[in-house]
C-alpha cells in the first residue's frame, strides 16, 4: 500500500462579481494547480466563493483558515491577498495564528508572499499587502458612489437593481448613458395589482397568485437573466430554468406603495458633521423623494401609475388600523372563483349560480371531471334549479359581450372618492416634504432652509382650503371592450373581465332544462345609460338612466345603447 508523503494543501479562490464573460475563477484555479504541481503538493479541498465580496467575512474562508489551524492541511493557498480578504491589516493576525498552530504553510502566489521560504518578511509583507487591498476596496467604493451620484444628479440611470415595471435603455439624449423605460409585461401587473389592492384584497393572496402564474420577482435569476438578454425581446429558451424567486406580503408591499411607479427616486439628506479625531465627515440623516425647485417631485422615467392610484394602494395596505379586519367583499370570494361567479343567478328563484367540480359521467373509463354551475338554494325553496356546463355558458356569453359591446369604449367612472384621492395624493407629496425640510431644518438651521419650509406650509394651506367639486365623470379608457377583454385575458386577470361584464349586465339568468344552453340563457342589461351616461358620436355626457332591458341571449343581437 502505499503512503502519500506530500503535503495536504487547501486551495482558496474568490470572484466578487460573477458574470458571463469571466475567467477570473478558471485563472485563479489553473494557476494554482500549476504551483501545487511544481511544489509537488496534494491538493485535498478546493474552495471558492464565487460572487462574494472581499469587505465580508465568508463561510468557506473561515472552513479554508480552519482546516490550516487544525491540521487537516499543511498549506493554504491563494491566487493574492486580496482574493484572501479586503478587510485590512486585522486579518493578518488569524493568519499567523493558523499557521503557527501546527506549523503550516501560506502562500499568496501573486505577491510571492511564502511563510516558509520567506520566515522573516512574510509577516510584514501580508500585513502590507492586506492594508493595500483594503485602501483599494475603500477607492473603488468612493469612485463608484461618485459615479452613480453624478449619473442620478443629471438624470441617467446609474446601474443596481432594476425596479418592478421597467427595463434599462440607452438614454435618448446620450446614448451611451441609461434610463429607464416601462417593460409592458411587468407593468400590465403593476396595474392589475394596484386595482385589487385599492380594492381591498389581501397582499398575501397576490403573492400566491402570481406565484401560481409564474410571474418573476423583481430580484430573481430569471428577471436578471432576462434584462442581460434585451428585455422585451423573446426569451431564450434556456431562461425557463431560471429560478423565478418568491412572492412574499412583504414584496408586494414594497413595491407598490413606494414612488417608483410614479417613475420618482429618492436621495439621502446629508450632513456634515465633525468626528472625535477633529476630521469633518457627511452622515445620512433621512431617505428622501427628489424635489424640484419648486418641492415638487421629479419626474425621471414614465410614471406606470397615477399619484391617485398609489394614494389608494397606501391607503389600503399601509393602514394599520385595517389589519385583521373584515375585508370587502371581493377579497373574500378567492376560492374556485371563476368568470361569472358573482353574476350567475337561477332564473327560478334568482339565488347565485355556483362552480361545482364532479366526474364526467360521459367518459367512465376516463378520469375526467367537469365544472358546472349549480344553483345554492335548498330544493323547498327552488323545485327548477338551474344548472349550466361552466365552459359553455362562458362561452356563450363572452361571444355576446364581444359580438355586442367589443368595439365600444370602455368607460371609467371617475367617483367622488376617486378625484378627493387625487386630491389626498398632492396633499400626501406635500406633506411629505414639509417633514423632509423639518428634519433638515433641525440639523441644518439656515434661513433658506426656513424659508422653504414656509413656502411648503402655505401650499398645504392652499391645498386643504381648495377641496374638489363631488362630481362623478365618466370618461373614456383609450381602450374597446375587446381589447380591454384581450389585455385581461393576456394576464389571467378574471376579475376585470367580470367588471367589464358587469358593466353591460346586471345579471345572467340560466333556466333548469336539457335545451342547449343558449335558449335557457337570459341576460338583464345594465348597460352605461343605466348608470347616467349616454353613449354617442360626441362622447359621454350625463342624462336620466333608462330602465334595464331583459333579453334572451342570441349571438348578434343588436344591444347597443344609443
């Protein structure tokens, strides 16, 4: 048998940055392979940390620095001291205690730095070294943080995670400098997600949803992967092994009721300060939204929502008071819900249609089910329940709606509530930076400082005094029904194809029979002149409702309203 006699040598590489094109790692490994193969040394462990940063203590540095001190290698090497550590001239003494416990070996191959050749001046020389690498990590942090101030000062975007909803771009006025534009998959969510949530739907029930729906996190592999192939372009096939990330309340709170979606930034409020060794340092005193002459926020890349919209949103999740309590309705109908639960009723005794689940009795040697609509009442009160194949009657009534309704505008109902919001949402900007000024006022009290406190306060006034006409207006979307219909659909967001339904039918009435379902099939119109509107060739304008029209439903049926 024979007796290895060479020396155990644990190999330590580090990359702080990962990326498609590097080779730092294969070049850190092959060179060190060349020295073990020279020195005649057998190499028993190789470990990387591939990605992290040298400013930080790491796991497999600390398992590398263990195995040299405990005697389960007799050499530690490494590419050079700064693939080691950035932390300075203290990890030097962790070191040298390793390697004096059982007499070991560290080598720093770059550098030429070698305990055992060189038992003299190595001390010194990793000492050097490792000061050096620190100064350097310090520069390199100053450096990039001057960039990045000096891109977001003139309006570029300075590189780091890319938030929810948009996609890096060259600038249009400097090409070779970024922005950001709205990436249209991901702020088609943005909005679904802030309609629900002003809704009052729970955060946690989206984040199951789009979990379900495979809707990528802001910070998984699969969105970095895709923004460093061209987002919006078609995603290669290998993205689909990508990890998609995890929808959490947390990650849907952050995102939509923070002022990105406006397309705002924000800044540290900073100031100067001097330290115990007489030296003059900055430090952040508060996160701020950048603000233009005049205390207004600006305005860096297209807004996905309105102040409005994100005005609702905070006023639901971010409500304490709100939390645990009784939701709306809604909210609370999540389970098997599907396209016209909610406006399915039995023709007999007008109780709701709900979707039950059974085997389908026409295939008995298959296991195939099929969903129906059922009416819910008992059979004392209802003795000609309704019954309906959910895919047909669906069917049936989307072909209506569309056939009837899908080159007419869709309107939106601009309520009372919703202009006082706009209203709320200026207020909530103004407030804001009348908080932001008085903190810096009291660390920095100038009269500039007061003065602009002052011009903050008498906008507020201005503001609370000016309150907002109630009116409800209804104005056109920009969209048809049928693309509307095909934009819900695109995203599996059911509950604004019911609304859009809802908007033209109060009901949809199905009577018990073995007749085709179209013949036992009633809708009760509720069409816009119902709801005080008046559609024409001059647009919306505002007149006494008409009553309701009951029809049976036949694809083609003229149900315009005039």
């Amino acid at each position: 048998m024979t007796v290895e006699t060479r020396p155990r040598a644990v190999l330590y590489l580090r990359l702080s940055r990962k990326t498609e094109a590097s080779t730092s790692i294969v070049r850190q490994n092959e060179e060190l392979l060349d020295l073990a193969a020279r020195e005649n040394w057998n190499v028993v462990s190789t470990l990387t940390d591939d990605g992290k940063s040298g400013g930080k203590q790491r796991d497999k540095a600390k398992h590398a620095l263990a195995m040299l001190a405990e005697g389960d290698a007799s050499i530690l090497a490494v590419y050079a001291v700064d693939r080691w550590s950035r932390m300075g001239i203290g990890e030097s003494g962790s070191i040298i205690d390793a390697v004096n416990a059982h007499g070991g070996r560290f080598v720093a191959a770059r550098e030429s730095i070698d305990s055992e050749k060189d038992p003299d001046y190595w001390k010194l020389r990793l000492a050097f070294a490792l000061d050096t690498a620190e100064k350097e990590r310090n520069n390199t942090i100053a450096r990039v943080a001057s960039s990045q101030r000096y891109l977001k000062e003139q309006g570029y975007w300075e590189g780091g995670r890319v938030p929810f909803g948009y996609a890096p771009a060259p600038h249009p006025e400097n090409p070779s400098k970024r922005t950001l534009v709205v990436r249209d998959r991901e702020a088609v969510v943005a909005r679904e997600l802030a309609r629900r949530l002003a809704r009052g739907e729970l955060p946690s029930h989206l984040a199951a949803e789009l979990a379900d729906r495979g809707v990528p996190t802001p910070t998984s592999g699969f969105r970095r992967a895709e923004t460093l192939t061209m987002a919006e372009r078609p995603i290669p096939a290998d993205l689909d092994t990508e990890d998609r990330g995890h929808w959490s309340t947390q990650s849907i709170q952050s995102i939509m009721t923070g002022d990105t979606l406006l397309g705002r930034r924000h800044e540290w409020a900073v100031e100067r300060i001097r330290g115990a060794d007489g030296v003059m340092r900055q430090r952040k005193t508060a996160l701020r939204v950048m603000r233009d002459a005049d205390g207004k926020p600006r305005q860096w890349w297209p807004a996905i929502l309105t102040p409005a919209e994100l005005e609702a949103v905070r006023q639901h999740v971010n409500n304490p008071d709100d939390r645990g309590k009784y939701r709306p309705r809604l909210a609370q109908r999540q389970k098997a819900t599907r396209l016209l639960s909610g406006l399915i009723v039995c023709d007999s005794c007008g109780s709701k249609l709900y979707p039950v689940t059974a085997r389908d009795r026409r295939f008995p040697n298959e296991n195939r089910v099929r969903v129906a609509y059922r009416c819910a009442a008992n059979t004392t009160l209802c003795r000609e329940k309704a019954h309906a194949e959910a895919h047909t009657v669906e069917a049936h009534v989307v072909a209506l709606h569309l056939d009837t309704f899908g080159d007419l505008p869709v309107l939106k109902a601009t309520s009372a509530t919703e202009v006082l919001t706009a209203h709320e949402a200026e207020l909530a900007d103004i407030r804001a930076a009348i908080r932001e000024a008085s903190t810096i006022l009291a660390e920095e009290a100038t009269a500039e400082r007061f003065e602009e406190l002052q011009r903050l306060q008498r906008h507020r006034d201005t503001l609370q005094a000016s309150a907002p006409p109630v009116a409800t207006v209804y104005t056109p979307t920009g969209l048809t029904h049928a693309e509307a219909w095909a934009e819900a659909e695109k995203v599996g967001d059911l509950a604004a194809q019911r609304e859009l339904l809802a908007w033209h039918y109060r009901e949809i009435r199905v009577s018990k029979g073995r007749t085709p379902v179209l013949k036992r099939l009633t809708l009760v119109e509720s069409v816009a002149r119902d709801r005080g509107v008046d559609l024409d060739d001059d647009g919306p304008s505002h007149g006494p409702g008409d009553p309701a029209k009951r029809r049976r439903g036949t694809v083609g049926a003229s149900a315009r309203p005039r």
